[in-house]
C-alpha cells in the first residue's frame, strides 16, 4: 500500500506569480473584472485534491488545469479498461492497460506545463484520508461507490475542506457542495446509506458517456468560484440532472443539528470502517460463501457431456442481446413473480454478468424450496474471458 511519501509531484511553484507566458495563456480569464489578476493568483496558489480519475476526474481534471488551478491532486489506483474510455475522456485506447494516473498525468502536463500535479497511487481509506486532505484547500469528490464517498464526506468536516460532490448513473446526476463552515454535508442529506443491492452501480446499470462530462464540469465550475469567492455557490444546494429530458432542478438543503459528523452533539469525531457502514460486498460479487456456486470450466464439462443443465440468466434483456449462453432469461427483478416457470426438479446454473445479481436468485431460489441451484462464479464475463474468447464482453 502506497503511503503520502510516495506521491509523484512535478517541480512545485508555490509562488503565485504569473509569468508572461501565464498572463497571455490565462488572458480571457485576466479581461473579466470577476477573475482578473487577483482571481489568477488565487488559482494559481490554490490546491485542490480530486478523488479518482475516472469519468468525473477526467473533465474535473481537464478544466482546473486548464484554469491555472496551481496544485493539483489526484488519488487513483485503477488501471485504463476499454468499458472506460466511452466516458472517461482524459484517457485513450492506448492508455488500455496503464495506470489511469499515468496517463492523466500525461495529458494534463501536456495541457499545461505550469501545474503543480501530484499523484496518489493508492486507495484512499480511513488511516490515510486525514493526513491527506489537510495538504489541500478543496476536495472534489469523483467517486463511484458509497464506503469512498462517506469517507471523503466525513474527512472533510473533520479537515474543514469543502467537498465538492457529483454523482451519476444512467441519464441522472447530481451536483453540490458540501462541508462548508455553514452549510450542511452528505450526512445531512443521507444519514445512512442504502441497503446494499438497491442502488446499483454504473458497472450494473450503465452511464450515458456524456453525463460524467455534464456532471464534471459543474463540479469544475463550483471549484473554481470557492477559490475565486464569486458568485452562489452550490452549498446548501443540491443540483439534479435529468439529461433525457434535459431538465435541471433544484433542491434546498438545510445542515441537520442532528447530524452525526456536523451536527451540535457529533457522535463522529474520528473516520470510521465505511464497508461496514455501509454494508457493501459489491453489487456484482456473491452475497456470502454459503452459497452453492459453479465454475465457468465445471459447467462447460457439464454441457458437453449433454447434462440436464437448466441455464438461468437473470440479467436484462438489453444485455442478452450483447452476448448470452442462450439460457432462459428471467430479470432478477421478475423472479418473484415468475418463479413458477422453473422446474425445482432440475439443476439450475444462474448466472448474470459477474455474479453478484445470480446469487440473489440462488438465494430467493433457495428459500423457495429449490435445492439443485448454482451461481455461476464470475458470470458471464468469466465464460467470456476463460471458455469462449470470442464472445464479446460490456
């Protein structure tokens, strides 16, 4: 595990000075009598830490470099995948394969060679959080999964940065600022998280590729008028996007004396184990050890040796058209009621795209009586990677 001292930083310019090759490249910025000479130096002196480099790191990243933001951080420990390039446009499809922070570091230096860029090639978690978010002003919060974003959220009040915070999934985002001196944070609005498997993750449910860019560039711009102090910002706000109807509405937040990290009687005082608070084993990964399951090579023994395999797919019709076993396809969703078109009488392999979805079938399966069922481990994506190579993978 990565710790703060192993940070890549290009060379510091902690002055916030601007240079004449600075005051013709930031000019349109320097004519608005909103920004001006003064607004550039802050931008330049200012720090801002952003939480992964996926699809809202890569315009969030993109904009505040090419704003003369002066440091900037980035916490990220994945590597490029081709699902991610329909998205996250800061990487390319000869990124596949490399660190994502390799190679938005690439881009952003090129974008402008008087940044301060520092990377953090680690997983940002409860012992490493604090000490890194007080070497930054603001945090911009590009997470994907709620243990992170409970996280980030709570570091921030513990730290007093402000959080500036954007989610997405499917045509809908979200957008605001949270952790502010007066107003409220992610805990004033979502005290708990949900149930674990009621929201799934992009991975599940999918993103249009351009919302991230919508919901990133926000997220930008709310940055930008904290360092800059102009304009309303959206704290005690909170943004919502529909991009399929092209709406945008507005909720008005209230900070919660109540609240466990912000309120009047804090019951957080220190960061805590966020997978267990949040109760996350994944959305796609099995719900426990206890149930039955099947490799992808011990089920493909079984079909050709013309066992009576019955193949359950519990994924979605728009994804058995992507590629399928040409199993029986009933959405996990509609098992409950259309369980009577199974035979009980019948081994029944489940699967769905990694295995999380097939082993809450197996389990309502086997709470309805069925005792000769099995969740294919790793998916359909496992058969894709280990049996059938040609089979094309989402």
């Amino acid at each position: 595990m990565a710790t703060l001292s192993d940070v890549k930083s290009t060379e510091a310019k902690p002055e916030a000075v601007l240079s004449n090759d600075e005051i013709l490249r930031y000019s349109r910025h320097l004519i608005m009598p909103e920004v001006g000479m003064d607004g550039q130096r802050k931008l330049k002196a200012a720090k801002v830490l952003c939480i992964g480099a996926g699809g809202l790191g890569s315009p969030l990243a993109l904009y505040l470099t090419a704003a003369g933001v002066g440091t900037l951080g980035i916490v990220d420990f994945d590597v490029v995948d081709y699902t991610n390039l329909q998205r996250q446009i800061i990487h390319t499809t000869d990124d596949v394969g490399r660190k994502k922070l390799d190679s938005a570091a690439d881009k952003l230096t090129a974008l402008n060679p008087f940044l301060n860029l520092r990377t953090f090639d680690m997983k940002l978690t409860s012992a490493n959080a604090l000490e890194l978010f007080r070497e930054f002003d603001i945090v911009a919060d590009g997470t994907d999964n709620f243990p992170t974003r409970y996280l980030v959220n709570d570091a921030c009040v513990l730290t007093g940065k402000p959080n500036v915070y954007g989610s997405i999934f499917r045509f809908e985002g979200q957008a605001s600022v949270f952790a502010t001196e007066e107003g409220p944070c992610y805990r004033c609005l979502y005290p708990e998280p949900p149930p674990p498997g009621l929201v799934p993750s992009c991975a599940e449910g999918g993103v249009l590729g351009i919302l991230p860019g919508l919901i990133g560039v926000i997220q930008a711009t709310e940055t930008i008028k904290l360092i800059l102090g102009q304009g309303d910002s959206l704290a005690g706000r909170l943004l919502l996007v529909d991009a399929l109807g092209m709406k945008f509405r507005e909720l008005k937040l209230r900070k919660n004396p109540d609240c466990p990290v912000c309120g009047t009687d804090r019951t957080i005082t220190e960061l805590i184990d966020y997978d267990q608070f949040c109760g996350i084993r994944g959305q796609e990964e099995p719900a426990g050890n206890d149930i039955p399951a099947i490799s992808v090579e011990e089920l493909k023994k079984k079909l050709d040796a013309k066992a009576d395999v019955f193949i359950l797919d519990v994924r979605e019709p728009h994804e058995y058209q992507i590629c399928n076993l040409k199993g029986y396809l009933i959405p996990v969703g509609d098992l409950p009621k259309r369980v009577s078109e199974l035979d009980s009488s019948r081994e029944i392999v489940a699967h769905c795209k990694m295995g999380g979805r097939s082993a809450k079938a197996v389990n309502f399966l086997r709470r309805a009586g069925f005792t000769k069922v099995y969740n294919l481990t790793g998916g359909i994506l496992a058969w894709a990677d280990r049996i059938d190579p040609k089979m094309p993978k989402y």
